[in-house]
C-alpha cells in the first residue's frame, strides 16, 4: 500500500513548535498511554494514536454487577409469609360464651384472645371465621367454607375435619396438643407456616407447606387419590408412605420409611430440589418425574440411603425428567428414563428449608465478582457524509493488551465494507484505549495475533480478505507501508489461527470450508468443503471446527495437525437451528481437568458442550426454555446465543436481549445472568452479541452500542 498523505494532530504540532527543533521523524513508538497523539492516514487505513484523541469513546464505570438468579427469586418473589389476623371488630369468644358452646354466623369473624383460653364447642358455619391467638381446646365443627388461623395453642382432643371449601392456617408460632388431630377431607385446604406434625393416617385436600411439616400418624400414611401437597420447604414423613395422590417438592423431602406409588400417583420433583430417601421400601407403579423443561441443566436430587430396598418396580420408566439419583443402585433396577442421572452428586445449597449442603461444586453464584471496568462506544466512520456506527465482532489478549475487531452491521448499512481495529491498554485497573485503526476497504469477523504481527480476517465486496498489521511493543506501526492487504478463498472469512508453521481458516460462501494456508496465504488444501462453515478453534491437542449443513450443526473433531478423528464427521441431528445467521462461535477449555470439552454456540438452541476426544454431546443449555422452580421463564427476551466463552468455573454466553448468562461449566446448569448498562442514557439496557473472557477480564460487546470490559474475579 501506499502512502499518500500524513496528518499530524494539533496536539502534536503545537509540541512540536514549542521544543527548540523538531525531529524530521514523526513515528516515535512509546508503550505508554502518554505516546504521543497524532492521526496517520492513507487511502486504506486511518490510524489514531494517544488516549487523548479518543478518551471521548469512553465512559468510567466501575459499578458492581449484580447477578440476577432465576432460583433465589422463586418466580421472582420469596416464599410467602404469614400475615398476623386483624381482630379489630372481631366477636371475643371468651366474653361472648365463656367457655359454652356457640354458634357462630356466616360472615363474622371470631377470635381467641391472646393470653386467654376457651374450651367450649364451636359450630363453625361456611363464611365464618375463627382466629385462635390464645389456647382453644374444645370441640371444633368444621361446616363448609370456614377459615380457622391458628396463631396460638390448639389442646382439643377431638378430631378437628377440614372440609371441602373449608380453610385452616397454622402461623408460624402456632403449638398443637400431643392428642390434637387435624384431617383434611377432599377439597378442603391447609396451609403451614410454622412447624406442624399431621397426626391423621391419610389426606383428602391440598396442604400448601411453607414452613416445616411432619406426616407422623400412628400407622402408615396413605396420600388419596385428589390429595395434592405442595412443598415449598421441609417435609418428613415418618411412615411407609402410599401415593394414590400427588407430591411436588420444590425444596426438600425426607421419606424415613421408603414409599409406594401406584398408577396414579406421583412424586413431581422441581430442579433444585433434594429428596432424601433414608430408608425403607420403594415400589412405583406410578411415577417419579422432574417435569422442568431443560432435564440436563435443572436436576433435582434424590439420595436413596444403603438401606433402601425395591418391591415392586412396574412403572417403566419409574424416575424422568432432570434427576439425579444418588444410590448404589443400577439404573436397570431403578428403571430411570434416559435423562436421568446417577451419582452426579449435584450441587444443593441450605438455604434454610433445605437443611444440609451437598455435592462439591463452587462454581455457583457467590463465586462471581463482576464490576465494569469501562465501557467504550463504537468507533464511528465517516462514508461520504453518512456517520456509520461499526459493531465489535472478535477480541485477542496478549502482554497487557486487548485487541478488538470491529464491521459493519449489514441490517443497518449494508454491505458498506468498513472497518476497524482497537488496542487497549489493561495492565492498570481501568482500560484505556490507545489507538484505533480504521479500514476504508474492509470489515473484519475475527483477528489474530502471532509473531508480533496482528491478522484481521473478513471481507469487502470482492470477498474474502485478510489485513496484516505489523505490532511494535504491542501497538500499531507507524510504518503505513508496512500494513499489506491479502485475498483469501472464498466470500467471507470467519477466523484464523496459526499452528506452528500451519495456517488454518474458516471462511462462508461460494467454495468455502476449513482450509490449511500456505505461507504466503495462498491455499493450500480445502480440507472440507462447506459453504455453513462458522469457527475454528485448536489448542496443543485439539482442533474442532464447526459448519451448518441445512441447519444442523456439523463439528469435524481433529488432532492438533488437523487430521480428523471421526469419518464420517460428526453431526447432530437433535440440534437443529431455526437461525442460521449467527456468529456461531466455539470455545476451548483451557483448564487442565477440562481440556477435552469444547463449547458452541447455537442461537436459538442455546449453547452445547462436547467431549473432543469422542464427540459426545455432553450436555446444552438452551436459554428461552428454561424454567426457574415453578414454572418461571427466567430468560424473558428470547435472546439468542450469539457467542460463548470459558474460564476457571464458568461459562458465559453472550444471549442477545437476555444480557450473558452464566452457567456452571462442568454441567451447564444455570448460575445466573445479567444485562448491560450503556454509554447512551437514553438506551436502558444493551444486548449482548459477543462475549470473550481472558485473565480476569470480560468483554462483551453489544452491537453498535459499544463494549464493555468487566473485570471478572
């Protein structure tokens, strides 16, 4: 190329006149961010030099992230609490009757005052209701749909029957007598806050615990047929246990005595949640199911303790869904569906309802810090008079130094072909950008940088092409001339990257595909011929490059020299995109204990997770079908999985409108997610189209609304 012109900043000349003399060499490299400010330009590339000319890209940040996490909202809201009954126009029971028998009124409310006692019997009509602050050990007659609070001491020895439409609530410091016995008949309804022991042999309602409850009658328990318990917290039941009805457990269940199931019954466990079978017998003609949308990334845990034995096991599959099973028991006994796990010793946080901690993960959300460093807003072209705002697309970290490649976004510009180059300085705690490359004749996919010299790859109109950028000391050169444009095969040049005396490619389009490089970056060999091709990725052992072939992902799992391991090459027919047009990246594992997995992003199928050495899809997570305990869309912008990345315990996924999602690396199971602040005060929130991580340091990049650089601890 060559040089047409120069221009030297104001900044620079006024030095300039101000010293003595001035050098005839306007190129003087320094390493700092105080190298000197000054604009080169020729007719492919203006490069600008020195903080000072672009500081106004900038905006100082250094604000927490906080990590939303869809489990600790429990759709978004916490467990419900116990409201304290108002009693202000309310009958005294103890004043009224003293202690004789009453019959109460459809539509009054009575109450036993605090400190009180009454021991009369109380004919409770449907629309009464009954406040018990004080000690209440008469006869209590259940008729139709009355509501009892219990917030004080029930003695009564007769049996107290919940009827249908009927209510009772137990607050949260509410005592029951060691003879007093509460049933609940069909369609009556009983809810706990407090520590409650259910004295009766079987249930007909629906029992809604959010506290601590105890099945404890004098014989085995039996569950009827439209009897629902909904946990929320702790539960035990002390008996064998028979399910005609149905259990969901979204904290924690203990079985002391093993349990049946038979046709219709069911044990609905939610992701998260821990049952804990100690010991006993288990027979399922039923079913033991976790019914969450993502099975591998939303387990629950069931631990079946030494002593626990099968009858009879009729149900096939008798476990589904997202369970591990923690046993020494075969899966063929246990007749578990395919999803289902075993000895995975899945993570379980106490969180005060569940009363233990098990499993041995870290990674979890209180392992993150994350606090931006800075954010920066796109660079901007000037193309004939139109400003022209380019998108961030790949970054390299090398020596202290971040590079970041940037195009243009094709929906809002077409396919003007600008682009542009950044170097940032991070070695201090804040980044600073230093100097800024822009391309007249090109827009760039991805870059690299090997032997002091940085590689930027993507196109024009011509197709593919490659710039090469000399680097002294980790900046640009000063040397225009030494800046050289080459054509690569193909339409659109995705990455490169460089083994040894190898040069690899991926580039899109007409006779496009994997392909090794001479020297001179002319071709060598197509090694495979794909016009899908997206990424290529290698570490000393591995290169796993990945095309679409009419939507379905196509992964060629090779040696470090590139000879494949699979023939055929593998593909995944489970994995089928509905969006093509994504950026489609993969990421390597550098941690030794993983250095065998690559990760893929997907866009609407979310990310994936591989093992290299056999091509086995370990586990994906894809972000718009997950669930948080109940039911809650937890990723509610239907973002896609535009790129992913990897570090010590995570894995971050750039999900488009959702922010970047977090997930714990070894299993892909959810962490959290967070969305961007933006430089721009009228935008609220940014979506994210790249995501890179690199010592300590996450970039993601938001389209034409700029990046963001997180320190990551």
């Amino acid at each position: 190329m060559k040089n047409k012109k120069f221009k030297l900043t104001f900044l620079g000349a006024a030095l300039c006149f101000a010293l003595v003399g001035c050098s005839s060499d306007d190129s003087t490299e320094t390493t700092n961010n105080n190298l000197e400010s000054k604009v080169l330009s020729n007719d492919d590339v203006t490069i600008t030099y020195g903080n000072s000319l672009l500081n106004h890209y900038s905006e100082s940040n250094n604000s927490k992230i906080n990590l939303i996490n869809g489990y600790s909202a429990r759709s978004g809201n916490s467990l419900p609490t116990y409201q304290n009954q108002a009693v202000t126009g309310a009958i005294n029971l103890v004043t009224l009757a003293n202690n004789s028998n009453v019959n109460t009124e459809s539509g009054k409310v009575y109450f036993v005052p605090t400190g009180e006692s009454f021991s009369g019997s109380i004919n409770l009509v449907s629309g009464a209701k009954l406040i018990i602050q004080g000690t209440y050990s008469g006869t209590l007659n259940f008729n139709g749909a009355a509501e009892v609070y219990v917030e004080g001491t029930v003695s009564s020895t007769n049996q107290i029957n919940v009827p249908a439409n009927g209510k009772l609530v137990v607050g949260p410091n509410a005592t029951f007598g060691t003879q007093t016995i509460i049933h609940l008949n069909g369609n009556g309804e009983l809810d706990n806050f407090g520590v409650f022991t259910y004295k009766s042999n079987t249930i007909d309602g629906i029992l809604n615990n959010y506290k601590t409850l105890v099945f404890n009658g004098s014989q085995n328990f039996t569950v009827n047929g439209n009897s629902i318990i909904n946990n929320k917290c702790n539960v035990t039941f002390e008996k064998n246990t028979q399910f005609n009805g149905k259990i969901f457990n979204e904290s924690k269940v203990t079985f002391k005595n093993g349990f049946s199931i038979n046709g219709n019954g069911r044990i609905n466990v939610s992701g998260g949640s821990f049952t804990d079978v100690i010991n006993g017998q288990l027979s399922i003609d039923g079913l033991v199911e976790n019914s969450s949308v993502n099975t591998l990334t939303n387990r629950a845990r069931i631990n079946l303790g030494s002593g626990v034995t099968l009858g009879n096991m009729n149900a096939n599959p008798a476990f589904k869904g997202g369970i591990d099973i923690n046993t020494n028991l075969t899966a063929n006994q246990l007749k578990i569906a395919s999803e289902v796990v075993l000895n995975h010793n899945t993570y379980i946080a106490n969180d005060g309802c569940i009363d233990v901690t098990l499993g041995t993960i870290s990674c979890t959300a209180t392992s993150i810090n994350l606090n931006y460093s800075g954010i920066f807003a796109s660079p901007k072209i000037n193309a004939n008079g139109v400003e022209i705002t380019l998108s961030a697309t790949d970054v390299r970290v090398e020596n202290g130094k971040a590079y970041v490649s940037y195009h243009t976004n094709d929906e809002e510009f077409g396919d003007a072909p600008y682009g542009s180059v950044r170097v940032f300085d991070i070695a201090g705690s804040n980044p600073v950008l230093i100097a800024q490359a822009d391309f007249n004749k090109a827009e760039f996919n991805s870059l690299e940088i090997h032997n002091e010299t940085l590689y930027a790859v993507g196109n024009n109109k011509n197709g593919a092409i490659m710039y090469t950028v000399p680097l002294v000391d980790g900046m640009f050169t000063n040397s225009l001339d030494a800046i050289k444009s080459t054509n690569l095969p193909s339409l659109s040049a995705k990455n490169i990257y460089f083994n040894g005396n190898d040069i690899w490619l991926t580039s899109s389009g007409t006779n496009g595909g994997l392909m090794k490089l001479n020297s001179d970056f002319t071709l060598n060999s197509i090694v495979d011929n794909n016009v899908g091709a997206k990424y290529v990725v290698a570490n000393a052992n591995n290169q796993v490059y990945l095309a679409l072939n009419n939507k379905v992902p196509y992964i060629r799992f090779a040696d470090e020299t590139g000879a494949s391991r699979f023939n055929p090459v593998k593909t995944y027919q489970s994995i089928e995109l509905n969006v093509t047009d994504g950026k489609n990246t993969l990421a390597l594992d550098s941690d030794p204990a993983n250095k065998d997995y690559v990760y893929a992003a997907f866009s609407d199928k979310g990310v994936a997770k591989f093992d290299m050495t056999t091509g086995e899809l370990k586990a994906q997570f894809i972000p718009n079908e997950f669930r948080g305990l109940d039911g809650y869309k937890v990723l509610k912008n239907n973002g896609r999985s535009n790129a992913v990345t990897v570090d010590g315990c995570f894995v971050y996924i750039a999900n488009g409108g959702d922010g970047v999602v977090a997930l714990n690396k070894n299993t892909l199971e959810y962490v959290g997610h967070f969305r961007l602040n933006t430089t721009n005060s009228t935008v609220d929130q940014k979506s994210a189209n790249y995501v890179y991580a690199k010592n300590g340091y996450l970039f993601v990049a938001s389209g034409r609304n700029g990046l963001a650089i997180i320190n990551a601890n």
